[in-house]
C-alpha cells in the first residue's frame, strides 16, 4: 500500500473510466486509484451502502458531500460523514465511525479526505 498524500490526486480532473460497484452506484478513475493505493475499497462500500436511503431524498439525491476524517477519539478509527450542499451549516446526514482503518488521513490534515457523490457517481473534488 503506497503511502497516499493530497498531491497524489491533483493529476485526476475528469475521468476516462467509470467503475461499477456491486450496488449499481459508479466511480471515477481517481477514486479507483484511491481504492487500490489505500486499500479503501471498504471506503466505497460504505457510501454505496447508503445510496439507497440518499436515493429517496430529493435534497441528497443529485449531490452529495462526504468526507473521512480521523476519529479525535479513536486515532486508529475514522469518521466518515455525509452532508448536502446547503452551506457551512449543513448537517450531517451520515455519519458512521470505523473504528480501525489504515487509510492515510494523517497526510489530509485536520479537513480529511472529501470527496462527492453525483448522480449516482463517487468521484474526487478535481473531477467534478
């Protein structure tokens, strides 16, 4: 597992290829390298896991906010948070605690790694 780091992923602006997740929701080329250099398949299982939910709310259901931080509590776990895009005061809708990951959110500083669900899409910021 290669050590991943924000500068990693400034290359990915818009996407070639488009991956099908067991769920029916799709991701892009830059959250495929994510997957395979942090071992964060698991990370795309979580937010497919709500797509369903997401799905009936109109407000979630073309955009969404999501983002991996590291668990102030637990600093071997993560929070993984989901909100709409209604401004700073959003509230979360999601939020699952995982209380191990490997994942290296060290490298992404106290803002995490974000990252969005369009259209039933899972993609990085630089490729929306």
């Amino acid at each position: 597992m290669k050590n991943l780091t924000p500068s990693d992923l400034v290359g990915f602006c818009g996407s070639e290829n488009w991956y099908k997740h067991m769920f029916g929701m799709l991701y892009t080329d830059g959250i495929h390298f994510v997957a395979e250099q942090a071992g964060a398949y698991w990370l795309i299982d979580v937010v497919a896991s709500y797509q369903p939910k997401m799905r009936k709310n109109p407000g979630l259901r073309d955009f969404q906010l999501w983002n991996v931080k590291i668990d102030p509590e637990n600093p071997s776990g993560c929070i993984v948070t989901m909100r709409d895009d209604s401004g700073e005061g959003s509230s979360e809708f999601v939020r699952q605690v995982i209380e191990y990951t490997d994942f290296p959110l060290v490298n992404f500083g106290d803002e995490g790694f974000g990252f969005y669900v369009e259209n039933n899409v899972m993609l990085l910021k630089g490729e929306h």
